[in-house]
C-alpha cells in the first residue's frame, strides 16, 4: 500500500464501501504548497502531525510551529489505544507501527528549545514595520534609518544598536532630511516607544546572536530520516504579531538564501505555517504582495510551504491560488457568515460526481477530511472524502522531563546556547562619541591656551586687562564676549563630532568590502 515516492494520507470512501482508495500525497510535487483547514477540534493537528512523519521519513527536512505543544510527541513513539487500532483496520493499513522522529525543539524565548536568534538588519525594515505597527510616516523614518545603516556600513544586531541609531538621527535630524528625506523627530520617539513595547514581549531575546541559520533547520539524520524542528509556540501566541512577523522572516530567508534547483525528486524542506491567519490579518497591501511573491517563486528552490488554518477564506485569494495539495477537516454553519465559508471551502476542491462538497464539509466526523492533491502535470486529483491514517509518533505532548532529554541531545546545542555580542552600531557609535567628546576637551585646551598667551602678550604690550567685579569675575560684559566665542566654537566642535562619526562608519563600511543588499522582504541577504 505505501509507496516511495510518495506520503501515504489515508483512505478515501465511496458510498457502498467498495473500491476504496489509498490517498497519496506526490513528493515530486510536494514543494506546489499546500493547505489544511478545518474548524477547532477536527483533526488539523493529525494531519500536520501524519505529512510531518511522512515527509520526514522520506528524508524531506520540515519545520513546523507547535502552537498547543501537541507536535512534540513526534519525538516519542505511539502508544497502542483502541481508537487508533480500529482507523488502522478500517484503512487497510496493515503494517502499522509506532515509530519516533529525530525532532530538534526551538524557541524564541529560549525556555523549551535552543534559542532562535535574528539580528535587527536581517530583519529588515518592512518585516520590523509590520512587527512594531507603524504607520506610513514612522516606517518611512525606519526605512531611512536602515539605508542610512547600510550606506555608512553599520550593523544593527540587537534592540539597542536600533535606539543608539535612531538617537543619532534625531541629532543629526537637519542633515538627514537633505539626503533622505524629512526624518520627523515625533516619528523617532514613536518608533523608541514601539520598541520598549517589543522588548517587554520578549523581543530583547529574539534580537541578538547567534541568528538562526538556515542550514541548521535542513538538518538530515545518519539514517537519511529529516530532523523535525519544532518552534515552542505556545507562549509566543501572546504576541501574535511576533509570531507571524518571525515566520514571514524565517520563509524570506529560506527565499534569499537557498539556490535555484528546478523540478526535484522531493522538497529540500518543508515549512508549515500554523495559525496562518495571523500573517494576514490587518496586514498591509504591499506585504501581502511580497509573501505571494515569495510563495509562487521559493517553489523553485525545493520548498513546500503548508498554511494551517481554520477555513480557506483566512488565506487571500492571491496566495490561496498557489496551494496545491489540499487536506479539508469539517467545519459547523451556524451563521450567514460560516456557511459562506463553507460554500468557499467546497468550491475551491476539483468536485466529485459521487457527493456535494459542500455537504460533506459539514458532516464529517473526526479525523475525516476533503482531500485533493495535485497528479502527473500538475493537475489537482478529484476532491476524496478520506479517512485520515493514525500516526505513528506519540498523540499529544510530552513531558518537560522528555522534551529536555531531546534538548539535550541535540545536533545544534553547542551552537545556539551562548549570546554573542559583537561590535555593531551601538558600540560603534558609542566609541565615536566618546572620540569626539575627547576631541572637543582637546580644542577647548588648545583655545584655552591661546587667550592665555594671548592675554600674557596684550599685558607685556599695555593693553587693558578685562574689568573684574569685586569678587573678581569678569564683567557682565566679559562673560558675554566668552559666550559669544564660546558659541562660535561650539559650532566648530559639533563638526568634529559629525566628522568623527561619519570617519568611524566609512572606516567599516570599507571593511565589509561591498554594500549591504536587501532581499525582497528587506531582509539582509547573506555573504558580507
């Protein structure tokens, strides 16, 4: 019954019992996308959980988000139990065994996996925008202040290195606003706010190095199986912005960095979308534009994307046209709205003659579903009511004690357990200053020592010394002759300090040895 070429799903119904069909899921165009739907309690989870195993022991890399810690027990083997026994039978799968997957736990808060890391640069400006809601103005100012970052070759790695930039840019407000544009100080103080918010999110943590790389979550196991990496999402569903803006990122790195493959035998990885319908709501035109370009491009690199969501109409139609394979759990119609939902659903499946779609969708029971996948060419298989097969790996989560056992196996430990702190724009514009401030000391001694020589000339020549009060200071109208010099040199020492700045940023910007390029979502492409 199993083939190799391809994940085997379950067993689709016909009306007599007769005849019934093994449902195949075809690597070869696995990496087409795909989507699971259906409403709380139907069976979404088996299903992400069942194509996990499946993709996995094909030797396919998956990178999943464990939104309600139910994924975990992919680690662990299945427990024999009555209700999976009897699916078994009732398929035909007659070779069912338990089985655990080499699983690799992460998280961005560092408390159930190793720590997930991205720098404030390979964020980028659109992604970091949609993460801190800003308004058109306010990404406008983040926009110039990331070129600004780029053009004079500083890093922003960390939350800090942002805030030390964006002070910077309101002192240097006048000069900016020629080059890139009006830079509104209102707009720094809102963004500095947006990020006091995100760090009490957790956002300190996420923001730093080691970043996450790419290779690490493509991992394969001795015995060829994919490693499962598994994003702890259950607190980071707090922050709902945080979640989805991470994923986006995390889906525009594998854009940017990985190369052009064409058609392949199986992905190079997977990468499910859990929740999907957060990466869209409230989100602006421009990026739902970018995440269906990435969609219907990052195929070409060898990787499958899988939203999961409750219904289709999460989805924008756009992005919902470049989802292939198709797994439908039931949904309930109890208003005008969910019943519009359905008639959605229904009509997005190739229909069978055998049964209405629409009907079906709202009569299934647990662990049934609609499914559809794409056949020889591309062409999406006639809609199946299925029977969905039982995993193999543990139903439900595991304990805290099993899940640090796994940490502590892990391939990439070593890699992510300590925060490294380099130099990058904080530190850099911290030692500027302090070069300037030590310049500034330095003329005021030099300007010191010239009135002194100066006045010990004037009294060999008989000029008149400055009149003196009876305490001895000089004269109101001494003191406003010094501060009127005093202000003529301060303008000339608030030019060292620009020139002190500018000289350290040049300096490194030659060192990386070539401008920063930004990928389609902003992000930092890689290889400086």
């Amino acid at each position: 019954m199993l083939k190799d070429d391809a994940i085997y799903l379950g067993t689709s119904r016909k009306n007599d019992d007769t005849n019934n069909k093994a449902e195949y899921l075809n690597l070869k165009l696995a990496n087409r996308h795909g989507l699971i739907t259906g409403a709380t309690g139907t069976g979404k989870t088996v299903s992400l959980q069942i194509l996990t195993e499946g993709f996995s022991n094909a030797g396919v890399p998956v990178f999943c988000a464990d939104v309600k810690g139910d994924l975990s027990g992919l680690a662990a083997k299945g427990e024999a139990k009555d209700f999976l026994a009897k699916r078994a039978e009732t398929i035909g799968l007659e070779d069912y065994q338990f089985q655990e997957f080499p699983v690799i736990f992460w998280d961005l808060f560092g408390k159930q996996g190793h720590q997930v890391r991205a720098t404030i640069s390979e964020m980028g400006p659109l992604l970091l925008a949609r993460l801190l809601d800003l308004n058109e103005t306010q990404e406008g100012v983040l926009n110039v202040a990331f070129k600004l970052a780029d053009d004079e070759g500083m890093l922003l790695l960390d939350l800090k290195d942002l805030r030390a930039l964006l002070i910077s840019m309101g002192e240097r407000s006048k000069e900016l606003t020629s080059t890139y544009g009006y830079v509104s100080k209102p707009s720094i103080g809102a963004i500095q706010r947006q990020l006091l918010v995100l760090e009490q999110q957790g956002g300190e943590g996420f923001f730093a190095e080691p970043a996450l790389k790419i290779m690490d979550i493509m991992r394969t196991t001795r015995d060829g199986r994919g490693a499962i990496s598994i994003l702890a999402a259950d607190k980071l569903m707090q922050s709902p912005r945080l979640y989805a803006t991470f994923l986006l990122w995390l889906l525009s790195e594998l854009f940017e960095e990985l190369p052009e493959v064409g058609d392949m035998d199986r992905p190079k990885l997977v990468f499910f979308f859990d929740e999907a319908h957060l990466l869209f709501d409230e989100a602006p035109k421009v990026l739902v534009e970018k995440v269906e370009q990435v969609v219907k491009l990052i195929r070409s690199k060898g990787v499958g994307v899988y939203f999961v969501t409750q219904n289709p109409v999460d989805i924008p139609d756009s992005v919902l046209s470049q989802l292939g394979n198709r797994i439908q759990h039931a949904l309930r119609a109890f208003t005008p709205k969910e019943q519009k939902a359905v008639r959605v659903a229904a009509d997005t499946f190739r229909p069978n003659p055998e049964f209405s779609a629409k009907e079906v969708i709202m009569e299934m029971g647990v662990g049934e579903a609609l499914v559809s996948t794409l056949m020889k060419k591309g062409v999406p298989s006639i809609v199946q009511r299925t029977l969905i097969r039982p995993p193999a790996s543990r139903l439900g989560p595991l304990t805290k004690k099993e899940r640090q056992a796994v940490i502590d196996m892990s391939p990439v430990g070593e890699l992510y357990n300590e925060t490294i702190d380099r130099e990058s724009a904080y530190e850099l514009l911290k030692k500027a200053a302090a070069e300037a401030a030590k310049r500034e000391e330095e003329q005021r001694d030099r300007e010191d020592e010239e009135r002194e020589t100066k006045g010990r000339a004037r009294t060999r020549s008989g000029f008149q010394l400055p009149d003196f009060d009876r305490d001895d200071r000089p004269s109101k109208r001494s003191r406003s002759k010094s501060k009127t010099r005093h202000k003529r040199g301060s303008r000339g020492r608030q030019s060292v300090t620009e020139a002190a700045v500018k000289s350290l940023t040049r300096s490194l910007a030659s060192g990386l040895g070539r401008a920063l390029v930004r990928g389609i979502l902003g992000s930092l492409k890689k290889g400086f």
